[in-house]
C-alpha cells in the first residue's frame, strides 16, 4: 500500500482535528500528549498530518464552485479566466477584493496551520533518543518536515511577500509578533531547503512513494532561487536533479492523469485517492454541462501555441483561424500541447455519455480546459463533479529543465540553451530551436524563446502568476486579458499596486495588533 492510501482521522493533541483524508493507518482521536511521540510510529503518523495540510482546497485540491486553490492561480494573469469570480481569482483581477476575502484568508491559516504541524515534528525530533527513532531514520523524517516548511514559507513569501517566521511551536502568549522582511523568510527557506536536501534519501520503497525527496527539495530550491532571481544558485541545483534519474514521461497527455501519477517524471505531487470518504480533491472536477466552467483558457493563450512547424500562429501557413462560430480548424496541424489542454467546440469533454450530453459547445472565452480535467465516471460510478483521486503536480522534470534554460539565459550562457528547450519539445515532436528559431540567437531572443514554452509547457498548473511576478510582466498580461475582451470581464488590477501582492487578511490583523498590512493594501 503507498502513500496515497494512508488515511489519517486526527491527532487531537498535536494539530486539532485533520478534516482530510491522507494517509491511511489506524484512529488517532484517542491520542493524547501524555502517550504520543513515544515510537517511530508516532513520528511518522505526525509527519502525515503535515503533509495533509496540502490537501486543503485553498491549497493543492481546489474546488468546483468554491474558494480557489493554487491548480487555478493561472487564473491571475492571462492564462485563464475565472468566470465564478466570487472564488477569488476573477474579483483579484477586477480590482474588486477586498484582504478579508477567504481566497486570502484560508490561504494565510492553512499554511500557518502547516507550519505549525512541521515545527511540531522538528521539535519533537531533536529530542527524541536514539532508543525511540534510529538517527539515520530521524534525519529522514527532518528532511520532510524541513521541505514542507519550506513549501508553506515559499508560498506566504511569494504572495505575502511579509510575514511572521515562526520556527517552534508558539504558546498562547507567544503567538502574537511582527511580520519579518521577505528576505528573512528567504534566507530560512533557502537554508532549510538545502539542509532537507542533505537528509532526504533519492527515493523510498514504492509503498512510501509520494514522500519528498532530495529531489523534491533541490527541486523546490531552484524554483525558490529562480523567483529571487539567484540564477547561479539555480544552475547548482538544477545540476544535481540532472543526475538523479528522472525523465520525461513519453505522453504529455498522459501525465496529468491517475494513469500518469507514478511517472519518472515527477518530482512532487500532492496525492489524492478517490474512494466513499471526501478527500477534497476538486481541482479535477467538472460539471456535466461544460469542461472546467469556472476556469476557461483564454483566448490569448490558446493563439500562443505554435503549429507543428514551429512557427506562430501569424507566420505559419498551416494555421486555420476558423470562424466566429466554429473554432474547431485553429486545433489543426497546432502543438499537441494544446490539444492535451484545451478543448474546442465540438470536442466531447465526457467520453462516456452520449451526444449531445458531453459536448462542448460554448462559453464565455470559446474554449475548454482539457489538461488534469476528468472525462467521465470513475470504475466505481462516482461522478465528474464528486471529490476526485487525481495528484497535482508541484514539481517535475520538464520544469527543472526551464529552470535551467532560463538561468542560463540571465547568466550568458546561451549555448546551452536550445539542448535544454529541445528536450522538452522532443516529447511532443515539436521542432527543434535551430530548426524553428536559428542558430547564433541573441539573450533577447533567446529569453523570450524559454518564456514561452513556459507558458505552454506550463499551462494550468498554477505557476504563470510566479512567472509573471517575477519577470516584471504582470501589466503586459492583464493588457493581453483585457484585450480578449470577455464578456462582462475588465481585469483592471494589473494598473494598481496591488497586482502583484496578496493582503494580510483583516482577521489577522484585528487578533494580532503587531501585524501591520502591506502598504499597498492600506
């Protein structure tokens, strides 16, 4: 049995109660802290509930018609368009929020609450004697609470840019302090990050598979350092995930799928299982009227993917645009990326009902999401719409590789560059940048080159707001979002300050008067 089929209930003393199913062993609700941390087991059942923090919705497992998790942060930007705004991502980009909406605020308290779980094993862990928990298995059980602090403190970095650091369990007294600076939170993650990559092992046993690690931390570390634009640091680590064995999955459209979750290719998942109980899993979820309804691909995005020649869509002869009505020929002779992704009209986005019922037809952008989205009852007849059993991916190969392109190309290193683009285009038969794009290309070009098959490499898996924050482009792809002029959308916030920084939310700031808002939400 692997870890995606752990289950745990609770572990009343230590984290209040784990409304989440995880990870699959025995009941904890009679535990208390008299009789806990007192075995191995108990360790590891405590490291479970760390882990299950990420299945929160406002986290990996996201919603059908509810608040927004981290699979729709696409939404912030160009990529999609959240047409239920109410979950945050649409009203973010109309200038219509306000910090006590719940986007922001169970985003701050689930990780908070992931944080406080991770320290709680880190403290134990130091004093725990040799008698209860081998070193070398203690130094592994580090590792993971270490990475996943790091993960939660990646992402109150990344969009609350100032936050309490908070390193040891808090008595009641001690809960209330000051925000520190992004670059003390910076330094800690970046430390940490590198300490977990020291005591993770490459791999586990296969029923351990989905526990972090080295990987998973130097992974996460140049992603980290990438976004603080620390691109020697990037190339350091990024050289050792090269050696660690991992390769790209044959089928890029496979690989957001359950059949794809043990592909080589992944580095960290968030795993989810589909059974009777409600793991939360919605991120995958569709209704049975249309694909994917309250996140739709925009029109922007669909036109920047390339045809098979490897030219853009205005340069190539093998582009069709279709009609106002029927954009079913702008699929043809396209990057089979697109298809993996996005559904047109006409396309049956439930394969196992009959037509009518389960064809796309429209709706407010004219287009689908496809990738990571189910098309039709599970084998044991539970809905689209029900909670699902898909992992989300947080880091995989083919985005290491980008990564490293990238730096390359802000260190000057550009003759490294189209090998590294090349690998992840040679999955799909896309042809090679020397092919498509020359030989002897500049930085410029060259730059632009990696950013975009980001995007498309990309798409849907909540990283273009981190792209964007980082290269400085947010302006451009609210323009580009306003320019595909949606129906009754007018993505106004990419002119205000606070495009590109969430708010403490207002809760916070009323029980901890040390806290003070960030000042373009003042």
């Amino acid at each position: 049995m692997n870890m995606k089929k752990i289950i745990i209930i609770a572990i009343v003393f230590v984290f209040a109660a784990c409304s989440k199913d995880y990870l699959e062993r025995r009941s904890l609700t009679q535990i208390s802290e008299a009789n806990f941390f007192r075995t191995e087991q108990d360790f590891v059942l405590a490291l479970n509930g760390t882990y299950e923090v990420l299945q929160d919705r406002v986290q990996y497992s996201g919603s059908l018609n509810g608040t927004a998790g981290f699979p729709m942060y696409d939404n912030l930007g160009d990529n999609a368009f959240n047409s239920f705004k109410f979950e945050g991502p649409g009203n973010f980009m109309e200038a219509n929020i306000t910090p006590d909406h719940d986007m922001f605020t169970s985003l701050w308290n689930s990780l908070y609450k992931g944080i406080r779980r991770a320290n709680t094993v880190l403290e134990k862990i130091e004093a725990a004697p040799t008698s209860v928990i081998p070193d070398a298995r203690k130094q592994i059980i580090k590792g993971q609470a270490l990475f996943l602090r790091s993960l939660f403190y990646s992402h109150l970095a990344i969009y609350y840019q100032d936050a309490p650091l908070v390193l040891k369990v808090q008595e009641l007294e001690e809960a209330y302090v000051p925000k520190n600076t992004y670059q003390e939170i910076s330094t800690q993650v970046i430390k940490d990050l590198k300490d977990a990559a020291n005591f993770l092992p490459q791999s586990y046993p296969a029923a351990q598979y989905g526990y972090a690690t080295k990987g998973a931390a130097l992974g996460l570390l140049a992603r980290f350092l990438l976004y603080n634009k620390d691109y020697q640091g990037v190339l350091d680590a990024t050289a050792s995930v090269l050696t660690l064995g991992y390769t790209l999955n044959p089928s890029y459209a496979q690989l957001f799928t359950e059949q794809g979750e043990l592909s080589t290719e992944i580095i960290f998942s968030v795993r989810f299982i589909q059974d009777a109980s409600n793991n939360g899993e919605l991120f995958s979820g569709v209704f049975l009227t249309a694909p994917k309804v309250d996140q739709q691909p925009m029109p922007n995005l669909v036109k920047d993917y390339y045809c098979t020649d490897g030219k853009p869509i205005t340069t190539s002869p093998l582009y069709s645009p279709g009609t106002a009505t029927n954009n079913t020929p702008q699929k043809n002779n396209r990057d089979p990326r697109l298809l993996a992704s996005v559904y047109f009209r006409g396309d049956a986005f439930l394969v196992d009902r009959i037509a009518p019922v389960g064809v796309f037809t429209t709706n407010a952008t004219t287009y689908g999401q496809k990738k990571y989205i189910r098309n039709a009852n599970s084998p044991t007849g539970i809905a689209p719409f029900n909670p699902g059993g898909q992992d989300f991916i947080v880091i995989r190969y083919a985005d290491v590789l980008l990564m490293r392109a990238e730096a390359m190309v802000e260190l000057g290193q550009l003759t490294g560059v189209p090998a590294l683009v090349n690998q992840v285009r040679a999955r799909v038969n896309m042809p090679t940048v020397e092919v498509a794009e020359g030989t002897g290309l500049s930085q410029a070009v060259l730059r632009n080159i990696v950013r975009h098959e980001r995007r498309v490499e990309l798409a849907f898996e909540g990283l273009r707001y981190y792209d964007l924050k980082r290269w400085g482009t947010v302006q451009d792809a609210f323009n580009r979002a306003k320019a595909d002029n949606i129906a009754n959308y007018s993505a106004r916030i990419g002119y205000l300050d606070r495009s590109t920084i969430f708010p403490i939310p207002t809760a916070e700031l009323r029980a901890n008067l040390k806290l003070e808002q960030n000042p373009v939400w003042k």
